[in-house]
C-alpha cells in the first residue's frame, strides 16, 4: 500500500541534511531547457509530483514527437544530452541525499548483474512472490525513505528496453573499452551474415521450388 501522500511531503532528516551542506546542482542544458519547477518540487519534498515533471523534462529532452505521445521510445534515448540528463540525475541525488537517480539505479542494476527481476525487487517496484509489479501511482512509495533508487519511475510494462537505454546512455555508463567496442562490431558484422545467408537460403528455396514445378516426373516414377 502506499504512504498518504501528504505525510510524504518533507523529506527525511538524513537526506535535508545531507542536501543543505551540499551547493545546489547548477540548472544545466544544452537544450535550453528549464529546471526550476524539478529542482523546486524535489527541494519541497513533493516526490509523486517531482517525479510528473521528471517524465514530462524526458519527453522534451526526446524531442517533439515524444511530447506528442507523453513517452519515449527506447530509440530516443540516444539523443538526449549528457549534460541534461546529469542535470537532472544530480538534482534527483543531491534532494535525497543520495537515494534517488539514475545514477544509483545503474549502480544496484550492476550489482544484480543487470537482472531486471532482482532488481526490481532490490528497488521496490514489485511485490509478493510472483513479483507483480506496484500499480502506478498509488502503489509506489512517494517519500524520502523508500528503497535506494525506488525513483525516477520508467515504465518497465511494455519491456525494459527503454530503462536499459537509459542506463546504458553516456551520461550514467563508463566509456566503453577498445576491446567493447571491437566486440560489438563483430557482432554486428555476424548478425549480418547470419541475416545475409537466412535470406539466400530462402531466395534459393524459392528458385528450387519455382523450377521444380513446370518439370515432369520421369516414366518411372509414374
């Protein structure tokens, strides 16, 4: 069951404090883009709302046709600014002490080995032993002490694509190494073979059975 929402509102001791003795994250953009209304929400506790505005700031880091929509698509995702989406991770963190962010959810997503299964339970998005998952938005914990990275929200229901784009994006993901990238392109290379070959194998049926029909049977097979 989720906590009354307007008990949630003022943010933990721990994480007021940890956030007063820290400078507030700068409002950074490349898009132009502004936070004042996220960082302010957050800075009030309002976490159910914070997080509204944190969907609607993704859908314009997007772009327009995910404006239109009200969500992204996985492809997306690629094209939003590091320094937008660090803006808005570090405002996540520094108004939680540390709790919140995409930062912290790639770090537990790491530690469970990328199982999307166990780490939604580790973030308290499911529940029982079916793992079903909390109904939004009623079932989710809008405040300062629910489970390390139980916030920002994605909508995992359609698949984790989009949340694995996000998690994998420059602004949160390590650079990848020479031998990474040697690898993915290899696979790549293999993918289009194995495409490649699948096809002509296909075109070739196709010929085989086009030629094998306006030919006779033999005398013998009759």
């Amino acid at each position: 069951m989720a906590a009354d929402s307007s008990s949630n509102a003022a943010s933990s001791p721990s994480s007021a404090t940890a956030a007063a003795e820290k400078p507030e994250p700068e409002l950074k953009s490349d898009m132009g883009v502004d936070y004042t209304t996220f960082r302010d929400l957050l800075k009030a506790g309002e976490w159910e709302k914070a997080d509204d505005e944190h969907r609607r700031l993704m859908c314009v880091l997007a772009g327009e046709d995910a404006e239109d929509r009200e969500w992204v698509y996985f492809t997306e995702v690629k094209n939003m600014p590091v320094t937008d989406l660090k803006t808005i991770d570090a405002l996540w963190s520094h108004f939680s002490g540390g709790r919140y962010g995409f930062a912290i959810q790639r770090k537990l997503w790491i530690a469970q080995k990328r199982n999307w299964a166990k780490f939604f339970k580790k973030i308290d998005w499911t529940t029982g032993e079916n793992g079903d998952y909390r109904k939004f938005p009623n079932e989710f914990l809008w405040q300062a002490d629910a489970a390390p990275g139980h916030m920002p929200l994605t909508n995992a229901l359609r698949g984790t694509q989009l949340f694995e784009a996000l998690m994998e994006h420059p602004a949160f993901a390590p650079p990848k190494t020479a031998a990474e990238i040697q690898a993915e392109e290899l696979a790549k290379v293999q993918d289009q073979v194995t495409g490649a070959v699948s096809r002509a194998q296909g075109e070739f049926g196709d010929l085989m059975r086009k030629g094998l029909k306006g030919l006779k049977k033999p005398d013998w097979m009759k």
